[in-house]
C-alpha cells in the first residue's frame, strides 16, 4: 500500500515499491503540468 500526504510519498513494504514508483511519476506529473 503507498500513501501520499502534500509531498511525501511512502509505501509500507517493499512489495510496495512498483506502486510507489507509478504514484510518484504521477504526482511529478502532476507538479510539472500545474508549474
């Protein structure tokens, strides 16, 4: 499971890795459209 709160991401166990990484291309994303 991946959590996001304002600019920190975590994720609560290795397994979690892959979700974090498709989490944390989303909210760069996400910055680089609304900058």
């Amino acid at each position: 499971m991946t959590h996001q709160d304002r600019n920190l991401l975590t994720g609560d166990s290795p397994l979690a890795s892959n979700a974090l990484g498709l989490l944390a291309a989303d909210v760069l994303v996400n910055a680089v459209k609304n900058d």
